[in-house]
C-alpha cells in the first residue's frame, strides 16, 4: 500500500527542489514527457532481490514522478510499463507486470483523483488479463473529466505495431472511399495512431543507460529530444526529472530548420 506523504522527505531537499521547479516554471516546458522507464531488473539483481522486487520499486517511482510532473504542468507523461515484446519473459514475470496497474491504481487513484491527473493508456488491450484491462478502463473512467496531468501508460504497446495498423486502416479506408490516396501526409497518418488526440513528445527520457528506442513511439519521436542516463529507473528521483527538464530547456529545437539568428547569416 502506498501512504500518503510528502514528495521529499527533508526540508533542505524540498526547498531545492521547490525552487528548481519554480525556475523551470519561468521558460516553456515540454508539454509531452514519454519515459523509457528501464533498469528494474539490475535494481533488483545489485540487491540479491527477484526482478519483481525491481519492478514493485519501479512501481513507487512512477508515483513520485507522476506527482512532480502533473505539478511541472507536463500535459502528458506517458511511460513504457509493458511493451509487445515483453510477452517473451518468463511466464511469471508477466503475471507480475499484468498485476502491477491493478495495484497501483487500487492504491493510487484516489490520489490521482484528488490531483485531477487523467489516466489514459495506449496499446493493444484486448491481450491483457481481465483484471488488468478492468484496472485501466475504471481509472480511464473516473479521471475522464479531469483537466490536470494526462498520466498515459504504453501497455502492450510496440511501435511498430501500431504503424502496421494504422497502414491497414488507410487502405481500409482508401478502399471504402472515405480517404483518397492524395489526403494521405503526416497529419492524417497521426490521426490513424492510438496517440491520435496526443502531441508527439518533446522530451524523451530512456533510464539505466541503455541508448535505445526499443520500438517506443517510433513514429512520434521523429523530433523528440532524447536524454539519457545511466540511473536505474526505481532510483529515479524527482530530482533526476528536474535535471531532463533543465536540460531540455536549454536545447534549441530547430526542426531540420534554422533558427533566426543562423538564417541573417
Ligand atoms: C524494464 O526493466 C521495465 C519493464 C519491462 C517494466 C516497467 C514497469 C514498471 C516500472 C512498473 C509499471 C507500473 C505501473 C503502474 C504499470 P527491465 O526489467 O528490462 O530491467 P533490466 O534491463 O535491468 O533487466
């Protein structure tokens, strides 16, 4: 069971903090956070504990940095919790995951309630236990109003899925004349994704140092800007979300173009 309590747990640490997030507050923050949220496993394994251990930690970090990106005014924050690959671990370890929504909204979502965060999730859900699937769809229900953090979980999600699918629409619908081959561009191609009432991200962050996409948002990311680090994701702090925020707050986004001052020379 998750208590409720303070985000930070010292008053040194909160005012840090409270006053990194008031500066970043000041510039134009990323409106679409998606998290790669990896390095349960290795958490677990440095502590002699089972990979489940890890992903339960996971768990309670997801938490944290729900919180401080709704409070961030981060429209959507969506993270990676089981893609369509991972139906490849050991039957175990898939229970475990296709229990973890259930869990954390059993405990959490009053809380998400009061912080008016709207649940959402994208991916295949027909393949997902019962349990898991009445999880989501209560939480998606409850929070539908809400106008706060768009909290949304990739589940059995793969990118290149996804692309399949919304290829195999486009012909359905060319073929029933609803779409001509001429109204197909970028703009229409994103309306057939499951992202489709969603800006593509701005901020991608991938933990435990991996430098991979893992067949996340393939289509979305196109001009996504990638940070990465080496902290395993249940020791990702609220901290570590402040520092992918600073820095993306210092890039400069160009969008294959160039920026005012480039183009005067
Ligand atoms: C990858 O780490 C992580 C996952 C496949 C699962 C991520 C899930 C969570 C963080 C919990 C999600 C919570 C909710 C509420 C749905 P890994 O196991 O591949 O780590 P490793 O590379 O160190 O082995």
């Amino acid at each position: 069971m998750f208590k409720k309590m303070k985000l930070w747990n010292t008053p040194v640490k909160r005012n840090t903090i409270n006053e990194r997030v008031t500066r970043i507050l000041e510039q134009p923050c990323p409106e679409h956070v998606a998290i790669i949220m990896d390095g349960n496993g290795r958490w677990a394994k440095k502590r002699a504990l089972p990979r489940v251990a890890g992903h339960h930690e996971g768990m309670r970090t997801v938490r944290k940095i729900t919180m401080l990106a709704n409070q961030l005014n981060i429209k959507t924050l969506t993270l990676y919790a089981f893609s369509t690959e991972n139906w490849k671990r050991p039957k175990f370890e898939v229970d475990y995951l296709m229990g973890l929504p259930e869990e954390f909204l059993g405990s959490f979502l009053p809380e998400l309630i009061e912080e008016n965060v709207r649940v959402t999730m994208i991916g295949e859900e027909s393949r997902l236990p019962q349990k898991t699937r009445k999880a989501v769809d209560d939480a998606i229900g409850k929070t539908a109003k809400n106008t706060g953090l768009n909290l949304n979980f990739a589940l059995n999600y793969g990118g290149r899925a996804e692309i399949i699918d919304a290829v195999k629409s486009i012909a359905n619908d060319v073929k029933n004349e609803a779409l001509t081959i001429e109204d197909i561009n970028g703009p229409c191609f994103s309306r057939y994704l499951m992202t489709q009432a969603l800006s593509d991200p701005d901020l991608l962050i991938r933990t435990s140092g991996e430098l991979r996409l893992s067949n996340f948002m393939l289509w979305q990311i196109a001009y996504t800007e990638l940070w990465f680090t080496d902290v395993l994701w249940p020791d990702f702090s609220e901290t570590h979300l402040i520092e992918a925020v600073e820095a993306f707050q210092q890039r400069t986004r160009r969008y294959g173009g160039l920026n005012d001052e480039e183009s005067k020379r």
